[in-house]
C-alpha cells in the first residue's frame, strides 16, 4: 500500500511556541511513517509583510533547525525551503490567471492581515491564497493539515485545480484537507480565553522551545488560574483546563490518574510539576537546536539535498501546466 503525500508548510515569522508545536509540528514529527510527507518553509509568503531581509534569511534558517530538532527526520521526510523553488512563483502566476477576482475578494485572512497592516496592503498580500495553491498543487498531494484559518485556502485551492483540470486537462491532484485532531489547542498562559499566538504581547502569555528552564518554570507559576481548590478536568475553569491539558499531552497520563495526583495539592504544587514535565520534554529539542545551529553548512546541506528530492515533483507539474496553458 502506498501511502499518503502530504504537504505542510509554515512560515519563517517568529519563535516556535508551545502551541505551535502540539497543535502542528508534533503531530508533523509523528506522522512520520504514515504519510510520504513534504515539509516546506515559506519564506516567500512570509515577504507579503514587511520583513528584514537579514533577519528574514536568519529565521528562515533557524526554522528549519527548529524543525529538525523537534524530530523532522530528512530519511523519512522531505524538507525544504519554498524559494529554492522557482516553480512555486511561476505556477502561482498561471493560478492567478484562473482565480476569478470575486472569489479571491472573499478570503476572510486577506481581510483581516490587510485591516492588522493597514500601511502595507500589497497585491501580494491579496495574492498569497495563489501561491499556497501552487505550493500544494505542483507536488500532487493527497492531503494538506489545515487549521480553522487556512480551510478557506484549501477551499479555493481545490476550486482553482478542479476547474483547470476540467478546462485545460487533467494535471492537477485534487487535496484533501486533514483536520488535525482535537484537543492540542493550547491557550495563552497569561489569558487562558485565547489561543497561543506569537503576537501577544504579554510575557508571560507564551512559553517558547528555546525558553530557559527558569523564564519556563516562572511563565507557569504564574499563569493565571482561579479561585477554586480542586485539581480537575474542568471546561468552565479555562487556565486550570489548559495546564492540565498540557501536563496530559507530555505525559500521556489518563485523566483520572492526573486527576488523582493532584488530589489535596495545591495549585503551586500543581505548576512546579507541568514546568518541570514541560521542561524536560523540551531539553533535548533545545539542545540539538543549539548544535544545528553551530553548524549551518551542515542545515544548508539538508535544505540543498531537501530541494534536490522534491524538485522533479514541482518541475514534472509545471511543465504540463504549462503545456496546457499553451505557454511555450
Ligand atoms: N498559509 C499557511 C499559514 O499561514 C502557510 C502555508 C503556505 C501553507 N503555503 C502552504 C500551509 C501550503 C499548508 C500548505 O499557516
């Protein structure tokens, strides 16, 4: 049996959280041996917001050490950085020129980054929703792992390559979304109502994988709980809900026996011992991080051999876009 090809991408903006990391790139890391999976950076999305050029390279760079070190396995996997492919640019080009403007108007992430950036509403930011299709498209996946916020995407992604395949010929596969499983929604630590996000400006609203075990350990002493006495599985009691959930996800303990641990203890007893759980699970990742990213001719490598692997994919469908379309 063959198995699925899946495409994921991620872009090279800020720091890999805890939410970013049991919401997707874990279930990345083991989805390993069930899917043919293609990791890809997407630095050139990343540029429909002002970047520093610098700084852009230098992220782009530590993601993909980041990625790694969270257990990407290059033997099992394909990783590589989306502008080290000419064909992404290019095929996005041909999508625009049958995306209807109406339905690229209605992309709601358009609406909202365009309403966050009021002072840099570039065509590109309008466009991003093309080249995500073309990222997909060129490499003939079955699936794509969408949250809430890229369905819309995959939607017009779907709608753009069906309606080619019907009018110039069959050329495209045509991608599924994979829902990822529920329950590693992680919330802000300072404000458990919200999710996890890098833009936060609260210190202690998230807790990074490069965090020192002390910013760790202090983060969650203190994240903001109740007022209540008991340690349970609780939807009304979001902070409590949420380290739970955590210490579940890293230890892989029931929710009874969790429960049971905690019976007669306190919060403080509660937050020292998910700190240190989370501490532990995340050494290791911080500390190949730190080796990969002395070594950068040894990432380059990677990303070269990663371009090298997935490139025929994007060239063979490229070409016979580009036949269809009668471009010569
Ligand atoms: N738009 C995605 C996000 O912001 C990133 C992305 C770009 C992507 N191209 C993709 C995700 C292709 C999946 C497949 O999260």
């Amino acid at each position: 049996m063959t198995k699925k090809r899946v495409f994921s991408g991620i872009q090279p903006t800020g720091t890999i959280h805890l939410g970013n990391y049991l919401g997707a790139v874990k279930n990345w890391v083991d989805s390993q041996e069930r899917y043919e999976n293609i990791f890809c950076v997407v630095n050139s999305h990343a540029i429909t917001i002002k970047q520093d050029p610098k700084q852009l390279a230098q992220k782009t760079y530590e993601l993909a050490a980041m990625l790694l070190a969270c257990g990407i396995d290059t033997k099992k996997s394909s990783l590589f950085i989306q502008s080290q492919i000419d064909e992404h640019a290019a095929l996005a080009w041909i999508l625009d020129c049958n995306i209807p403007m109406g339905d690229m108007s209605r992309m709601t992430q358009f609406k909202d980054k365009s309403a966050k950036n009021p002072k840099n509403i570039n065509v590109g930011l309008f466009n991003y929703p093309a080249l995500m299709a073309a990222d997909i498209l060129l490499y003939q996946v079955d699936g794509v792992p969408v949250g809430e916020d890229q369905k819309q995407h995959l939607e017009l992604t779907r709608d753009v390559a069906m309606r080619f395949n019907r009018d110039y010929g069959e050329c495209f596969k045509i991608p599924e979304a994979l829902i990822p499983k529920v329950g590693a929604r992680v919330m802000g630590l300072d404000n458990p109502e919200s999710k996890m996000s890098k833009s936060s400006s609260g210190a202690n609203h998230a807790i990074f994988l490069l965090d020192t075990p002390e910013v760790i350990m202090t983060k969650f002493k203190k994240a903001t709980t109740d007022s209540h006495n008991t340690i349970v599985f609780d939807t009304t009691r979001p902070g409590l809900y949420n380290l739970l959930s955590i210490y579940e996800i890293f230890t892989h303990k029931s929710r009874e026996s969790i429960e049971e641990e905690f019976v007669g203890k306190g919060y403080g007893h509660l937050k020292t011992a998910i700190a240190e759980v989370v501490i532990e699970s995340l050494r290791p990742i911080r500390e190949t991080y730190k080796k990969l990213m002395n070594d950068q001719a040894y990432i380059k490598q990677i990303l070269d051999e990663g371009a090298q692997k997935v490139r025929p994919i994007a060239t063979s469908t490229y070409n016979k876009a580009k036949e269809l379309v009668g471009l010569i």
